[in-house]
C-alpha cells in the first residue's frame, strides 16, 4: 500500500518493472505496421482501432472511454491496490485508483489514450491492463475482469475490435 494516491517510480523500480513488462509482453517499440501488434497480446485481451475518435470534435466519446477504462481497472484492483501507469521512456507511477476517486486535487497519471507514446496500465501481478499504441492508434485490454467490466461498452465507443487474444478479427 501506498501512503500517497500517486507515487513515481524511483529509477531502480522503473528498470525493473520496465524490464518484467519487455520480457512478458515481448514488447517490440515500432512505427512499423510490419512489426504490430508492438507485445504479445494476452489470450484474454481485445484490441480496438481508436480511429472512431477522430471525429469527435467535443471530445465525448474520448472521455467516455477514458471514464470506462478508470472504472473497470478500478473495479479489478482491491481497495488498497495499486497499479502502474507506464509511459514509455518518461516517468511512470504506481497510484491507488481507489485513493484518486472524487479527488479534484489528483488525477490518474497518463491516460488508456496514447497521446504520442505508449500508455500502459498494469495491475501489480502484470495480468490486467492497458495498451495505448500511438502509432497503430490502438487500445488492447487485458486480462478477464477488465474485460467483463468495460468491453460492451468500448464496443460501443470504438465499434467492433480488430483483434482478439492477439488474433485479427475477422470484422476488422
């Protein structure tokens, strides 16, 4: 447990969380197509194109994804869990969800939107998350609860996935 809502990560711990993620997810930085999807994607994940957000002039359905992928995180962590925010090679965080609720002072560290980089969230045990890839202009989440809790209404959001358990789905 952490005594403050949001807490960056101290060089050391960044390494090391950083260097767990490279090796279970594989991941593979690129702004080539040839070399997506950027980690190896869970069995239970679902990837959606962010592309329905670029017509959305007042920024709805962006905030309305944002707000859905807050709450199903926060619903898959335990009252004094934490997460990590990851930002690729800028500081990153671990902070309590549960802390940041109805909080105006403190906000969640980054974003499930990848503004520029890759945004990753993970539960400590690394099986429930997000991936933001900028370049591709994805999001995957994972992991089973995650899933339950938000997918139905990121459907609706984004529109059909383009891929599932790291396989192209045959909509998209």
């Amino acid at each position: 447990m952490i005594k403050e809502p949001v807490v960056q990560l101290s060089e050391a711990e960044y390494r090391d969380v950083w260097d767990r993620f490279d090796t279970e997810f594989a991941f593979r930085a690129s702004m080539n197509p040839d070399k997506w999807p950027a980690i190896r994607e869970p069995l239970d994940s679902v990837t959606w194109s962010l592309a329905a957000l670029h017509d959305d002039p007042e920024f709805e359905r962006l905030d309305r994804l944002v707000e859905v992928v807050e709450q199903g995180l926060t619903a898959c962590v335990p009252p004094q869990g934490t997460l990590f925010a990851l930002d690729w090679q800028h500081a990153s965080f671990r902070f309590s969800p549960h802390l940041l609720r109805g909080s105006e002072q403190e906000q969640w560290p980054l974003s499930p939107y990848p503004d520029g980089d890759y945004y990753i969230y993970l539960s400590e045990d690394f099986l429930t998350g997000s991936f933001g890839h900028p370049w591709e202009e994805s999001l995957c989440l994972f992991g089973q609860g995650l899933l339950d809790a938000a997918s139905a209404e990121i459907d609706d959001i984004l529109g059909s996935p383009i891929r599932r358990s790291g396989q192209r789905s045959p909509h998209a």
